[in-house]
C-alpha cells in the first residue's frame, strides 16, 4: 500500500463527499425543484464541479491504483456529508448515523488497509 494511492482514493473520496453536500446545499436554496433552479444556484453547480473534479481523479486512480484499495476508501465518501450536513447545515445526526460512520470507518480499515 502507497501513501500516495491512499492520499489519493481520500481525495477522490472528499471531492464526491463535497459534491453531494454541495448539491443539498444548492437545493435548500431553491423554491420549486427544476433543473432550471439548480442551473441558476451556485451552490448546487460548486457541487458539480466537484463531483467532475472527483470523477475524473476517479478515472485516473482506477488505472493506477489497485482497485481492492480503491473502492473500499472511496466509501468513506459517505461520511463527508452526514459530518457537513451536521456542522453547516444543522442537520440531526442519529445515534445511528454516528454507529454507520463508526463501522463504515472499521469496515475501510479491515477491508482496504
């Protein structure tokens, strides 16, 4: 295992992370759902850029990086939105979402690590 390949999935990871929180974001802002209302929402188009910046890291990394490294890293991807839902958004974080990301956590280093 690399540092850098694991740096790497963490960034790919972090980017889709950012792009679903982004879009959440974007789409609060919006009165009537339409695509013409998330095309006019910065919000929700920061969050497209980051989730093409990721897709394309994800194309590269998927050449380069052993993909049972991969996959289970970029599952972290999960836990990035729940954690900026909760801290800017104020969103409620079960108790189940907390025991979620614990295992998912467990899950990545038992699997991939």
């Amino acid at each position: 295992m690399k540092l850098l390949d694991v740096s790497i999935g963490l960034a790919i990871a972090f980017l889709f992370g950012l792009c679903a929180f982004f879009q959440k974001f974007g789409l609060k802002e919006i009165e009537k759902f339409s695509i013409t209302g998330m095309l006019k929402s910065k919000k929700w188009l920061i969050g497209i850029f980051f989730g093409a910046v990721g897709a394309l890291l994800y194309v590269y990394a998927v050449k380069k990086i052993e993909i049972t490294l991969l996959q289970p890293i970029l599952n972290l991807s999960l836990i990035f939105p729940v954690v900026f839902g909760k801290v800017f958004l104020k969103e409620e974080m079960t108790k189940k979402e907390l025991i979620g990301i614990i295992i998912l956590i467990v899950g990545v280093l038992i699997i991939g690590l």
